[in-house]
C-alpha cells in the first residue's frame, strides 16, 4: 500500500498511477529525487503478480536513479516507470502513445527511456506524444544502443579496480570471468579482448554463446554454475542481480568483482563479506552509469566522442570511492551511497540558501522538439 509514510521513508517527491482502460494502460511514474536536476529513468513493462509488487519495483527503481545520477555527476534526479502489461499481449500503439501524453503533461518532471521490454520502436511511439523521452532513434537525433557505452563504462571501473589492486590500470593477461555475453557482456568481452585480457564466460542463451565463440574463439566457456569459480583476477557479473549471494560468495577466487549488473550484491551484507574476503567489489551502479551517461547528453546534441568522454571519468570517480571505503574503513557499496548523498545535500544546502525552503519541484527540463 502506498503511504506518506512509504514516501517519506523511501524519500520519494511523487509518485503517479496512469490509467486508460480504452488501450489497457496501467502505469506507475515514481519521481524520486530532482534536487539535481529533472528525474530521468526509463520505463520497464513487466507482467507483475500484482499491483503492489509494481508499485515496490518502481519506488526502488527510481530511487536507484537518483543515487546513479549523483555518484556520477550528472544534473539529474531519479526517477522510472512501469508499465504493468504482457509485453508479448499488451503493447499497442495506443497504450504507448497514451503514456506518452501522461509523460508530456509532466511537463518535463519526469524523462523517460528504455528499459527492461521496451524497445526503440516503442519509444518512437512515445516520442509521437512528449518531447520528454531519450533512447530515441538515431534517425531522430538519439543515441542508438547504449550497451556499447555502457561496456566502456565498466571497462573503465575494472581499470580503476587494477590500479588499486595491482598498481597499474593495465587489463594484460588479467583473467576475466564474464557471467552473461547478452548485449553489454558481448561488448566489454570485445573490448578487454582487444587490451590483451584473457576471457573465460558463461551464458544460457545457445545464439549468444554462439556467437561469443564465432567472435572471440579463444575465450573459454564453462557451465554457468562453473562461472563462480573460476580461476581469474575479474569476475564480471553482467547478467541478472543478486549473483554475490550466500550460495556464491564462497567460490569465488577473484580479487575484483566489477560488471554490469545492477544490484550484484544479493543484501548489502555480502558487500562487508566481499571487504573481508580482500575482494575488491567496484560500485555497481556507477561503473554501468555509462548507458544513462550516454541518453543524457541527448537534448543537448549527442556525439559519440562527448559520450566517451563522459563516460571515462567513470575511473576517477571509483578510485574516489575506493578511498572513501579505505578512510571510513566500509565496504565500497556503502561508500557509494556516502558519495551520493554528499552531493546530493551539498545542492539541497544551496537550493535552501538561494531560494528559500521551497523543496525542489521547480526543476523541469525544456525537452527536445517533438516528434513530427
Ligand atoms: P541482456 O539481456 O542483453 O544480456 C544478459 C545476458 O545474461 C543474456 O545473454 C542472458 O542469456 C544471460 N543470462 C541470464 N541469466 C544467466 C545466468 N544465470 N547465467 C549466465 N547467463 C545468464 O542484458 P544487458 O542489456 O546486456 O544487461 C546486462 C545487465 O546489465 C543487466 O543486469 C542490466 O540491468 C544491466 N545494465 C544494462 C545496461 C545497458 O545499457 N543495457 C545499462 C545498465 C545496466
């Protein structure tokens, strides 16, 4: 059940529940944080047992935005939707472009993107209705897929787990263990084989090890429970969440953990267990900060090299991390969030100084043009 008190504990601004029976729309926006800037956060369509597994999903999903954009320098806030639906049954235009009219009339409060079962072609049909989408086709001006930048993010996370680990930010002859070769574990595979890193992989989809073994034939496959134990200095969880687990953490014989997954770590606990063990776990969700890097330099004109370059910082800011965990003596998942919100109360202190208490609804975004 959705309460103030849910709300305030949560720290969300707002939360909205879309309904359109005429195209089967039922939709929930979060809006968690905008003290930094316009909520952005895609939209995911899922089939969810019920309303209130949703609405959970949506208010822990638009929180993690907010810490994503803060920890990575963005002038962002947090937020995301869910669009409760069978992808396979319910899309239609209709649904999508009768969203999209509920995002417009945000006025800018909330930009939405891709997520987990909404695809481009979607997004085309939202951007038919609000100027406030990204993910957009390149055709009309977007960024195309994120996942490349997205592997270049985390490949510049596992660099920063190197220096610390090993000296030097060099990925020669480091042994990496990749857990899912889908669209962004494909592409860090490519990348850390062209710096002369070693691969081992796993994966459960047949077309998607195929194809790992067609472009990179060296690289090793091994069952997917083999995966937590492999032999490397690397393990790159970049499948689903949760893989660093009571089950898990035990195996494991890397020094680093670092991938693309978001919520690797099963409880917050296993985030201290990793600190005990001497293994390095570099922040999840900034070292995948690199797709959402990418969309939000949409409105302002993308460019591929303006995106790289965005996205490279992603190693000084771990190294940053790092030395908080060190001086605080916390695990590094801890010492992310101490990053996020240090930023986030440093504007808050500022928006109070300058404007008053007046919270922090007056950010909204101009939006690009709309879609013709
Ligand atoms: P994807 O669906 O393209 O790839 C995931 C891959 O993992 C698939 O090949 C799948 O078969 C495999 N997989 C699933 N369960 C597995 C298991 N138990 N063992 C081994 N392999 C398994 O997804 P993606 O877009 O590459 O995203 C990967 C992860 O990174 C997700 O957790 C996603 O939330 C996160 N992420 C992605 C992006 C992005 O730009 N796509 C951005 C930020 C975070």
């Amino acid at each position: 059940m959705l309460s103030f008190e849910k709300l305030y504990s949560m720290g969300h601004e707002e939360v909205i529940f879309l309904s359109d029976p005429s195209c089967n729309l039922k939709a929930i926006i979060a809006i968690h944080d905008t003290t930094l800037g316009p909520a952005l956060g895609g939209t995911r369509m899922w089939q969810y047992k019920n309303e209130e597994e949703a609405l959970e999903d949506v208010l822990r999903l638009s929180k993690g935005m907010t810490y994503k954009a803060a920890v990575s320098g963005l002038n962002l806030g947090g937020g995301k939707a869910v669009i409760i639906g069978d992808p396979k049954v319910d899309k239609s235009e209709a649904l999508f472009r009768a969203y999209g009219r509920y995002v417009e009339s945000l006025n800018g409060r909330y930009i939405t993107a891709e997520d987990v079962n909404i695809t481009v072609e979607d997004i085309e049909h939202i951007y038919t209705e609000t100027s406030f989408v990204c993910g957009v086709a390149k055709i009309h001006g977007g960024s195309g897929n994120p996942a490349p930048y997205t592997a270049l993010g985390v490949y510049r996370g596992m660099e920063a787990a190197c220096t610390k680990t090993y000296g030097n930010r060099s990925l020669r002859d480091k042994v990496v263990a990749i857990q899912g070769v889908g669209s962004v574990g494909f592409e860090l595979a490519k990348l850390l084989d062209k710096s002369g890193a070693r691969l081992i992989f796993t994966d459960i989809n047949e077309k998607n090890i195929e194809k790992m073994k067609e472009e990179i034939p060296h690289a090793e496959f091994v069952g997917a429970k083999e995966i937590f134990e492999a032999k490397c200095d690397i393990y790159a969880p970049c499948a689903l969440g949760a893989s660093i687990n009571d089950e898990t953490i035990d195996k494991l014989k890397c020094k680093i953990v670092a991938g693309a997954a978001n919520n690797q770590l099963k409880e917050n606990r296993h985030g201290q267990i990793l600190k005990d063990k001497k293994i390095l776990y570099a922040p999840d969700y900034l070292i995948n900060a690199g797709g959402l890097m990418n969309v939000s330099i949409e409105f302002e004109g993308w460019n591929d090299g303006k995106s790289r370059r965005m996205v490279d910082t992603i190693y000084d800011t771990s190294l940053e991390i790092f030395a908080i965990s060190d001086e605080q003596n916390i695990p590094v998942n801890q010492a992310t969030d101490v990053m996020a919100e240090r930023r986030l109360d440093s504007i808050r202190k500022i928006s109070k100084s300058f404007l008053g208490n007046v919270g922090n609804v007056g950010h909204r975004f101009p939006g690009r043009k709309k879609r013709q």
